[in-house]
C-alpha cells in the first residue's frame, strides 16, 4: 500500500470505520437508527405538531416524531395517506414518552378538504399549532424526459409541492390563532425538498421539478408573513436511508456494496432519517428564532460542489 494510499486509510472518520450498531427492534419494526450522540433538553416544550408523511418506519416522518417526542412537545400529529404503521408508531412513543399527546389521522396531503380538516381539529383540540412539518412526498420514475408522462409529472407535483403550499396556506391560519396559553402569532412551517431541488442530475425531472418547487414555496411565504413570527424553511437532504430509497441499500448490501452508497460526497456515506430528523428539530424549535426562508442542505457536502473521484482534488 503506498503512503498516499495509507494515510487516506488512516484519516476515515469513525463512522466509515466503525459498522453502525443493529438499534433492534419494536413490535414487527425496526428502532431508529441513529448517527449522532443523544439530544437531551425540552427544545420543543408544550409545542403541538402536525407531521405529513409519518407512516414508513425508515421515514423522515417518523424519526422527527421521536425528536419532538424527546424534547417535550405536547402533541403529535401523525399524518399519512398509508396508516399501516401509525397505531404502532403511536404505542412505540407512548412507551418511550408517555407524557405526549398522539393522533394518529388518514390524510391526503395533496388534498385541500383533508390539510384543512387536520388543521381544525388540532384547533379544535389544542387552541394552537406550533410546527407543521410537511414532510410526504413520493418519486415515481428514474425515466428521462422523453418517456416520462404527464399523469406521473402531475402526481409528483402534486404530493410534493402543492402539499407544502396546503401546509403552509392552513398551517399559518392556525399558527396565527392567539390563545392565553399563546398570546401572539408564531410557528415554524418546515418542509422537505432535496438535494435535487439544488442540484440537477440528482433525480428525476418531475422529481426534482417539484422539490425546487418546495423551496420556493417556502421562500416566498416568508416574506407573505413577515411580522407574524412564523418562522418558513425547506430542508434538502440527500442520499437518506428511508422507505423512498431502501431498494437502493437493499440492493447494495445484497451485492456487497453498501460501502460505496454516498461516496460521491465528502462525509464518503449515505445518512439515515434521525440525521434530518436533528435539523428538523432545531428549525422547529425557538433556538431557530433568526432562520426563515432557507433551504437548509442534510447531504453529507454533497451540493457543496462538483461530483468527484475519491482521492482526487477536482
């Protein structure tokens, strides 16, 4: 092995070196696994929360729940068009944080009647809402342009951008509404966009149409509601183990590559959902008091640059 080659060995980062520790599992699915430390403190106290996109247990979705969970939020939210694991993801919270409040709730997110409908029942029950995390989202093709269809351009746009534009008309409404407990308007309205809605060549042309979509949508609303404390950012992660992307893991350690999965970008590794699900906390939580209209990149430094070769400098 030549020097170069050996000190390029010896300067891997635990998290390249070390394999990432079976978190076991509860009931029929598996923990969250996670990359970082524990994140102690009530970041969230007393704060209710809506979260679309909730049901996969590898999701974004789920793994943020545990986060405000941890941090002392007062109800949860649990949204998806697919409930088959809610009720699980409801008892796996109980369990570890009996003091939060869930409601598990069958939602379209691309539907006016039903993000309405959500938003109202968490007045009706709380007096307040405090985070809407629009988080669903689907991909439906790795086509080029020229087979792609417009039925599935329109479906992806529809589960990926319209919903953040519902989440953000109904979600605000909400977060405008004063009560004793909160006597002015404020609220953080997050929403997941992706790397691809930075960058192009990182997914699918309806894919990452509607992912740019997101962040602008979010922009936009932030200065719509300037001066009412609500609080409008785009989260843009990259290559994340969720539901979305298992058939790519799943491959890959079946052929004996998981290792090469992100390497393309500079922490050399994809990431899993509690990563995103960090982020997403800190932006809900008053700590992100002065951030408003970003789109905040979880992507290992993948969108930092240009694509390069291990070992060489572009």
């Amino acid at each position: 092995m030549s020097k170069a080659a050996r000190a390029r060995v010896q300067a891997l980062s635990e998290q390249l070196v070390k394999p990432r520790q079976d978190p076991g599992t509860f009931e029929d699915i598996p923990r969250i696994p996670t990359i970082a430390g524990d994140s102690n403190g009530p970041r969230v106290k007393d704060k209710v929360i809506i979260i679309t996109g909730a049901n996969s247990p590898l999701g974004i979705g789920r793994a943020t729940a545990h986060q405000f969970a941890r941090n002392g939020a007062h109800a949860i939210f649990l949204c998806d068009f697919s409930t088959s694991h809610l009720d699980t993801h409801k008892r796996e919270i109980a369990s570890l944080y009996p003091g939060v409040e869930v409601q598990c709730r069958r939602m379209d997110a691309g539907s006016e009647a039903d993000v309405k409908a959500i938003v109202d029942e968490c007045l009706e029950m709380y007096g307040r809402l405090d985070v809407f995390f629009a988080n669903a989202g689907v991909s439906l093709t790795t086509k080029r342009v020229l087979e792609s269809s417009a039925e599935d351009f329109m479906t992806v746009m529809r589960t990926n951008a319209l919903s953040v534009f519902l989440a953000v008309k109904h979600g605000a409404r909400a977060m405008l509404a004063t009560s004793p407990s909160k006597p002015h308007p404020s609220g953080s309205l997050l929403a997941t966009a992706s790397s691809a809605g930075l960058r192009s060549n990182a997914g699918a042309t309806d894919y990452s149409a509607s992912k740019a979509a997101v962040i602008s949508i979010m922009q936009t609303s932030c200065y719509q509601l300037a001066g009412t404390g609500i609080r409008c950012n785009a989260i843009c992660p990259g290559l994340i183990e969720t539901g979305m992307t298992s058939a790519v893991y799943e491959g890959a350690r079946a052929r004996g590559t998981e290792g090469r999965i992100g390497q393309v970008n500079p922490l050399g590794r994809g990431a899993v959902a509690d990563e995103v699900a960090r982020v997403a906390l800190f932006l809900g939580s008053d700590e992100a008091s002065y951030v408003n209209g970003q789109a905040w990149a979880v992507c290992g430094g993948l969108t930092a640059g240009h694509p390069y070769v291990v070992g060489k400098m572009a």
